[in-house]
C-alpha cells in the first residue's frame, strides 16, 4: 500500500493544479476570442451597434431580441478611454468586463438617470485630469469589453435608440 501512496499523491497534486490552471484560463480564453470577433467588425476603443436581434442572432449569448446592443472593446494601453452613454426613459444599462471577463463596473436608469460620462483608466496615467462631470473608473486590465443594453420592445423605439448611439462615445483620450 505505501508504495501507491507518493504515486497517488502526486496524482492528487497533478489533478488539483490542472483543474485551477483550466478554471482561470477558460474566462481568458473566452474572453479573447469574444474581443477578437467584436474587433474583426471594427477597432478598439469604439461602440460597435449591434443588429436588432432575431432568433438567427447569435453574436451575444442568447440575446434577447427587447435589448439593442452595442459593445465597445477597449484597449487602455496607449492611456485612458472616454466612454459616454447617453440616457433613454426606458431601460438602458452598462456594463464593463475585464479580460477575464469579470464585471466590474455596472451603471443603469437607476443609477445614473442622466447617463454616464467616465475615463476608463487602466496602468497608464492620464495626461491630466478630467474635465467636470466626468467620472473615473479603474479597470483591473488594459483591455475588456463595455456592453451597452437598451430596451427595445417595438420598432417605434429603434429611432430613439439609433439616435442615443450616435451620442455615445468610446474613444482613446487624447
């Protein structure tokens, strides 16, 4: 029996070691390749509309056809990123999501009814403050992904939120 016991526990130790190295890398993993697709549709660090959603939509995770979408990857490297999302009367939200797609910062009608107006900082210090109004928020990684959702139960809606999305920035700060 003791012979099997060092081969056993080193069995254990493999096992316990693989399955954290696999439960940390798959959100990363996920992560890039969400990134990687939004990005062969545009470029970092600007709001991407999605398509009003029907049941061939697939570029979200079971999306739901009352939100219009609109997603912004960014990319803090080169220094902060302004994101501003306008307010609508009925439900909008924002979320942004690390690289390991943690959320981290979430804003709604609730929370911020006049919308939200931030510099998304990563390492990189700005090169001075922000003008007034405009929050700063912390992101723990350089790149993530911002999600835009506003509700949209009818067409009459869209005119509303097409216009909203024309207000809305995601853009490297100068």
């Amino acid at each position: 029996m003791k012979r099997y016991l060092v081969p056993l526990l080193l069995a254990i130790v493999v096992a316990v070691a693989t399955h954290a190295a696999v439960i940390e890398a798959i959100p990363v993993m996920l992560m890039r390749g969400a990134m990687s697709r939004m990005l062969s549709h545009g470029s970092s660090n600007q709001w991407l509309a999605a398509k009003r959603v029907t049941a061939q939509s697939r570029t979200v995770i079971r999306p739901s056809p009352e939100l219009a979408y609109s997603a912004c990857v960014y990319d803090l490297s080169q220094g902060p990123v302004h994101m501003r999302v306008q307010a609508m009367n009925d439900y909008w939200s924002l979320s942004l999501f690390e690289a390991n797609s943690d959320n981290f910062y979430i804003a709604d009608n609730r929370t911020a009814s006049g919308g939200v107006d931030i510099w998304l900082l990563g390492d990189r210090p700005a090169n001075g403050p922000p003008p007034a109004g405009v929050m700063i928020v912390r992101s723990p990684s350089d790149r993530g992904i911002g999600l835009i959702r506003r509700h949209a139960t009818n067409a009459a809606q869209w005119p509303q939120i097409e216009a909203a999305r024309r207000e809305d920035r995601c853009e490297s700060v100068p």
